[in-house]
C-alpha cells in the first residue's frame, strides 16, 4: 500500500527565536490565569474520579489515542490519561481494540486541564507531549507551548516530561526553556525508531517520509 509522504517542514526561522528567554522569564514572574468552561471542569471531575490516589502518566493532545493505548500497556500499574480537544479524534479511538482498565480518555483543552490538576495536585509520573503543532512561522512563538503562559504549569506538573518533535528548532526551543525555567539536566535526543515501534499515527508518518526526530527529556 503507498505511503501518503510528509513534507518536511519549511520556516524562516532556523535557529531558536531571540525573544524565547525574555518570554519565557516574564511568565515565571506571573501566574497566568483563564477562565474556566464547565465542559473542562466536568472533564476534570470524571478524570480525577478516576485517578484517585493513583500516580498518573499524562498523554497531552493524544490526537485519536495510539500513544495511550502503548504508555497503558507499557505501564500497566498507573492511571494513563489521554487528553484531546478533539471529540471526534478521541471517538476513532476505538481501531486501537478494547480500551486498558486502567486507561481513560479526557475530551478537554489542555490548558484548563493543566491548570486543575496542578491545583489537584496529581501525582503525576510522566508527562507526554508528542508531535505537538510546530507553529513554524517566526511570528507563532507563543504560540509553541514553551513560548505560552501555560508553560510554568506544564513544569508545576512535575514527573518527567517527554518532549517529541519532528521539527530541530521546535526541540532546541523547548530545551532552552527549560534549562532557564529548571535546575534539573536537560536532554535532547535524535531518536532512531523503527516504523513498526512509532507511538503515534505521526510519529509513523514522519519515519515512513525519511524525517529526523527529535526528543526532549527531563525529571521536574
């Protein structure tokens, strides 16, 4: 069967931006607070529910949920929360097979998710973000998790948060933020998979289309 190939990615930035660290320094000086829908707050309260005292590995915008699927049955001994905006990429969820007892899907926006389970105070293992929207125009930087408000809250989170990109500068970014936000080490990896071991529908693609990967670790 053809392979539908993806392109790789094309910007005008090619090295982190310049504004990056002044950004990222002026939001751990302030708490950033949003309003909060009652869609997320009912989605958290069936989350936690679920969670209990349990530690947790989070799978943020898990996109149609391959990524939880593999984090459950890898981690058969923690609560995996899959976390997608996106009604209808959680309900194709269902190809994976029958859903791990001890997997649960939370249709909601990150950010207001993050900011209830920080104030919860999950006990939070690992922390997920794969393949997130590039935002590659030089413009977007705040629109890149680690050039938003929400970054402190990802790092409040705590566990160890992995970080997988299939674009260089996307990496460098996120590592830079956290070497200014973090005393603890900082790695960044350039990942060699094989195609039948991709954690998620893009990590697939990207392999299958000849990209190099990259990935982002550290323990909060």
């Amino acid at each position: 069967m053809s392979v539908t190939k993806s392109p790789l990615i094309v910007s005008s930035q090619t090295a982190p931006n310049k504004n990056l660290a002044k950004l990222v320094q002026k939001y751990q000086n302030s708490e950033w607070q949003d309003s909060i829908p009652k869609q997320a707050l009912n989605a958290f309260q069936m989350a936690n529910e679920f969670v209990s005292s349990n530690k947790v590995i989070l799978d943020s915008g898990c996109g149609t949920g391959e990524s939880s699927y593999h984090l459950a049955e890898k981690f058969p001994e923690y609560k995996v929360i899959g976390v997608d905006k996106s009604t209808e990429r959680l309900q194709r969820s269902h190809v994976y097979g029958d859903r791990p007892v001890n997997l649960l899907f939370v249709q909601c926006d990150c950010v207001h998710l993050w900011g209830l389970i920080k104030e919860a105070m999950w006990n939070i293992e690992r922390h997920y973000l794969f393949y997130l929207n590039p935002r590659p125009k030089p413009g977007h930087l705040q629109r890149r998790w680690h050039g938003h408000p929400v970054f402190p809250t990802i790092i409040a989170l705590g566990g160890v948060l992995t970080m997988r990109t299939n674009w260089k500068v996307y990496a460098q970014e996120f590592m830079q933020a956290l070497e200014i936000s973090c005393s603890a080490e900082v790695m960044m990896n350039e990942l060699v998979l094989e195609i039948d071991n991709a954690f998620t529908p893009f990590e697939r693609k990207y392999r299958q289309s000849g990209h190099q990967l990259y990935e982002v670790v550290i323990t909060l």
